[in-house]
C-alpha cells in the first residue's frame, strides 16, 4: 500500500507539474533556438538543485536512521520525493515518447518500493549518487561546448575569402559576393567556409569545431559538409547552401553565447 501511495504521488505531481508547463509554454518557430538554450540552462540549474535538495535528503536520512528521530527521516522522504519528480517526468518521456528504458525508469520504481519498504537511508544514498552522477554529466557537457568554442575562437575562424569556380576558373572572391548554387573549391589544409553539398572530389576531414569529435572522416560526392569542418587530406568541389551567420557553427556558437549569459545571471 505505501509503494503504490509513492507511485501515486509521484505520477499526479508529476502530471501536474506537465499541465502547468503546457499551458505557459508558449512560443513561434522564431524562438525555438533561444527555448532550446533556455532548456538546456534551466536543465543544469533543476539537476544543481536537486543535488544539493538530495545531499541535505541524505544527511537527515543518516541522521534520522542513527538515532532514530521520525521527523528527520519524514523530512529526508519530502526531499527524495520531491526530487524524483524530474525521474519520473525522465521515465515518462523515456517510455511514451522515445518508447525505450533508461536508468531513469528503474529509480522511479526502485525508489518508491524502498522508500515503503523502510530503507530510507539506502533511498536516499541512492538518489544522492543519481543527482551527483548526473551533475557530473552536465558539467562535462559544458565543459565540452566551452573547449569547443575556445578552440575555435582561437583557431577556428571561418576564411573570410574563398575560391569561387566559374567557367571552369578559380577566383578568389569574398564570403560575401556568394549565391546560393555557387561552387567553391577548397584545399589542404583549408578550414571550409560554407555549409553545402560535395559535388566532386575526395577528402578526409575534421569536425572537431562542429562535432566535437576529432575522429577523420571521409568525405566524397553528394556528402553534406559544415563551415568549421577542416580538409586534413584531399579536395573538394562544394555547392553552396549557407553561409555567414545562416550556417551550422555560427548557430552553435550563438547558442554557447547565449548559455554564457544566462549562467552570467543565474549561477
């Protein structure tokens, strides 16, 4: 009876919660890159929050269990509880929309059939290892997009001239002389400058500042390549789909902006 109390709880604060975000969410397909930002952001400070709630979680459950102060032990179950609701909406968004298991959906069972069954401190040793494993992660994600974004402030900025083909010519010629449908050739060495669609040639190149994957990748005919990506061998023709502020990098870089100041504000 207890378990099914917790799943209860959980699952209607939850639902709850899904209500009232659906309801305010509200935004055009102008602003679908800042709410993806705004996501991400709100994402890292739920998982600090839940960190610390779960920490204090643990201490009272310890301090609850040794001398046995029921209070303490109800006020650590209020913590897990509260945190779990983020599992469970996880859980919820692993199975009904993704329709495949996570670690995410075991805690939202294990945690409510240990919590009834008494083991309050292991519950909340467990969910304190959770929050902590996954503060872990984010940290390493951002710690990712920020050598990213070093790297290529350093490193990386896009040619501001490239080599225009026409009539069977190179000429070198600004970024911003190019129209869509445009056919640059780019060398050795060269960082390309454009977003677009190989229409002749061979390469090998690197996609660090993109990806963060540095791993070479062979690049041929009717492959899609990046601005930012670097030809380490070969060479390629490349009609041009985008380029400037309408390609790939310079959205991800403008996203790292935008999480640069949202952090600035809030941690």
């Amino acid at each position: 009876m207890p378990f099914l109390l917790f799943t209860a709880t959980g699952i209607f604060a939850y639902a709850g919660l899904k209500l009232y975000k659906d309801f305010k969410t509200d935004f055009n397909k102008s602003s679908i890159e800042k709410f993806r930002s705004e996501t991400f952001a709100n994402e890292i400070k739920t998982t600090k929050n839940n960190l610390t709630i779960s920490s204090l979680s643990l201490f009272l459950a310890a301090i609850g269990s040794v001398f046995y102060l029921p209070f303490l032990l109800f006020a650590s179950t209020v913590g897990i509880i509260y945190t779990t609701i983020a599992i469970w909406q996880d859980s919820y968004d692993s199975i009904i929309k993704k329709h495949e298991l996570n670690w995410s959906v075991v805690e939202s069972i294990a945690f409510p059939w240990l919590l009834s069954s008494g083991y309050h401190f292991s519950t909340a040793l467990l969910n304190w290892l959770s929050w902590l494993s996954k503060t872990f992660v984010s940290e390493f994600k951002i710690l990712g997009k920020d050598l990213r974004r070093s790297f290529f402030k350093t490193f990386g900025q896009l040619p501001t001239t490239i080599w225009l083909k026409k009539d069977g010519v190179e000429l070198e010629s600004s970024i911003n002389e190019l129209v869509v449908g445009d056919i640059i050739t780019v060398n050795t060495g060269e960082i390309v400058a454009v977003d677009g669609i190989i229409i002749e040639g061979n390469a090998y190149i690197n996609q660090y500042l993109l990806t963060g994957i540095s791993q070479p990748l062979a690049k041929s005919n009717n492959d899609q390549i990046f601005a930012s990506n670097m030809i380490i061998s070969g060479r390629l023709s490349i009609k041009v789909d985008k380029w400037g502020t309408d390609t790939a990098i310079a959205k991800d870089m403008s996203t790292c902006n935008f999480k640069d100041r949202f952090y600035e504000t809030t941690f």
